[in-house]
C-alpha cells in the first residue's frame, strides 16, 4: 500500500474538504467517472459549456508569434479553443487544443474542413521549411490528460537533445537539478537521485517521463527541505533489466532534466479573465506578438462563460519584459478584460523589480476569477 503525506504549495497541512474530495475522486474508486462531458483530462471545465470537442495536437520548431498564428487560424474557421495547453522546450513547441464548432457546440466532424484546419495548421508550423519532420499535426476525438501528453510528445520529438536557451539568471547553480544513476546492488535496481527546486507536479513529471521510457518504480523516497526537494527512484526497465551502461544513464538523465525544466516558467506570466468567444484567444496572442512579447507556456479553460487564460512571456530575444511594455499591455488589454500581471516570487529579477517601485501588487488567479464572475 502506498501512503503519500501530500501538503499545498505553501507546505500546509491540506484540511479544505472540496479539495480531499477531488483528491479522493481522481486516485480512489470514485475516479472512474462514465460522464466524460463533465471533465476535461487536466482542467475542469463548465458544464454548460463545454459539449462535444475534437483535440488538436501540434508539436514543432517553436518562433515568436506562432501560437498567434495558430489561433488565428483556428478562428477564421470558426472553432471555439475551450481548452489549451502549450509548452515550449529547447526551441521546440507542443500544443493539445480542445476545441469545437462555434455554431453546434460540439466536435467538427466534417473530414473536409479537417482537412482544411490540418493543412493550414501544418503550413503555418512548418514556418519557411519544406521538411515534413519540422511539424506534425494530429486530431482525434478522444480524452487524454492534457500534461502527460505534452510529456509524452516532446519526449518522442527528443527536445532532451536540442540546445538549451536557459539563462543562469533563470536557473541559478543552487537549483539546478542534480541527477545521478546508480546500482543498488543488493536489491537489484537502479536508483534515479533527483535534487532540485520543489514545486507543484514535480514528482509527476519524473514519474511519466521514467514510465514513459519504459522504467518501472518499485519504491521512491519523496522529501522537501524549504526550496529544495530530494526524490530517490528505485527502478528497473520493464523486462527487469537494470541501467548498466552510461549511455542510458546518459539518455535517463537528460530527458529527466528537460522533464524538469518543460513546466518552469520564471518571470512574468499575464492572467486573465473575459467573456469567452470565438476569436478570443487570436486577439490575445495578437496583442502580445505585437507588443514584441514571445509566448513561453500557455494554459487556456473555461468555466461557464467566461474564459480563463494564463500566459508566460518574454520578450522576442528571451529577456524579461520591461516596464514599459507591461504598462501598454495594461491599457490596451485591460479596456476588454480582467488582466493580472505577476511576477515569479523566486526570479531574483522579480524582487528587483518589487524593490524599484514599478512592480504591481499580485494576487491569487482564484481571486481573481472570483472577482471577475461576481
């Protein structure tokens, strides 16, 4: 039996009932839900607005602008993006979409204007490039958990091997992750030692991406020490082998470091809240292209009517935003819809910038949104 002493983001002591609830729902018999309307694998969504959907999958050589290219696509055909994800790594961008037929409501069933969305898509992904294998476009109609796909694609299109853009201002030398294999002779295993910054979803990553490459974990020691966390994973390949060579100790390492860094987003992240439309998420993104901010990660949901967006953005070159670009996006976004600029509390540039004045004060997105449906 496998016993997990689980606390917020805070290291509190978790006593909310609604949250042991849906803990209690997604990991124990109740999980198993046959109203597959009700829950979109990763975010939830508002009942009454959310049908039938048909999923996007987009996997390619990432550059400023494209996810505005993207939607912009999606709404000139008319479909309505419900639910979104999009990570970027090495220079590599994946995307799920959930999105339906703004007319029906319900997923495009239409082979023709599939047909239509897949090659405009696959254009506007393969850039200036001629090469098939830059892009790859897929649709199905199906569930899936939205974070572990986006793990599962970007380690297929083995972004562990591209040439990173990450700064030493972003991942100081104290948390950088340090990951060692070893033989546990006695027992026969090897073990998987990470250390590095504590945050949400941190073992979940490590964990898909060791199943993901066929590993199986017969016993983890998961620990945390203020911004640190240590995790040790005792583990085999699925014909009992254990890690005997240095290239796949090489091959472990690597990919769990880019598993580390996929969902990292140091610096500014924009939230906000509209009333949810067609065209909604184009406009967004439009906004940020021209105001020269590049997309990092972006997650996109909505509950009842009302959209909720959540951008991670630095500018074209990969530097922070400046002041003056955050105070245009406030007035120019901020005439439409509810907009919260905040900044990452453990970016060093982060408490720079609070220092100096210009930094706003944050709140919680839940706040937010509250606000917003009041």
């Amino acid at each position: 039996m496998d016993v997990f002493h689980v606390t917020d983001q805070q290291g509190k002591k978790i006593t909310d009932g609604k949250t042991i609830d849906y803990i209690e729902r997604v990991l124990g018999p109740k999980g198993h839900t046959t109203d597959g309307m009700k829950d979109c694998p990763g975010k939830r969504v508002g009942v009454h607005s959310f049908g039938n959907h048909t999923a996007i999958e987009l996997i390619g050589r990432d550059r400023p602008g494209l996810l505005s290219e993207i939607s912009a696509v999606l709404a000139n055909l008319h479909f309505n993006v419900t639910v979104a994800e999009v990570w970027t790594h090495n220079r590599r961008i994946a995307c799920v979409l959930y999105v339906n037929d703004n007319t029906t409501s319900g997923s495009v069933n239409d082979p023709n204007r599939l047909s239509i969305m897949e090659e405009q898509l696959k254009h506007i992904m393969r850039g200036c490039e001629d090469d098939d294998n830059v892009a790859r476009t897929s649709f199905s109609m199906g569930f899936t958990h939205i974070d572990r796909r986006l793990h599962q694609m970007l380690l297929a299109d083995r972004d562990y091997e591209g040439g990173g853009v990450t700064t030493e201002v972003d991942y100081p030398p104290s948390f950088k992750p340090k990951i060692t294999v070893e033989r546990c002779e006695e027992k026969g295993y090897s073990v998987v030692t990470v250390r590095c910054k504590d945050r949400a979803k941190l073992m979940f990553d490590i964990v898909c991406t060791l199943t993901d490459m066929q590993y199986v974990v017969f016993h983890a020691n998961i620990s945390s020490n203020g911004p640190y966390a240590s995790q040790e994973y005792f583990i085999r390949h699925m014909d009992g082998c254990t890690l005997d060579t240095e290239g796949e100790k090489e091959r472990v390492v690597k990919c769990l470091e880019a598993a580390i860094h996929r969902r990292v987003s140091e610096g500014l992240s924009l939230e906000l809240c509209a009333k949810d439309r067609v065209g909604l998420l184009s406009e967004v993104t439009r906004i940020l292209r021209e105001n020269g901010l590049s997309v990092r990660r972006a997650g996109v949901s909505t509950v009842g009517e009302k959209a909720v967006n959540v951008f991670y953005v630095r500018d074209a070159y990969g530097n922070p935003v400046d002041a003056k670009t955050i105070e245009a996006l406030r007035k120019e976004i901020g005439q439409t819809m509810m907009l919260n600029v905040k900044k990452d509390p453990s970016s060093m540039k982060a408490r720079e910038a609070e220092t100096s004045g210009w930094a706003k004060t944050s709140f919680f997105f839940g706040n937010l949104l509250e606000k917003f449906l009041a």
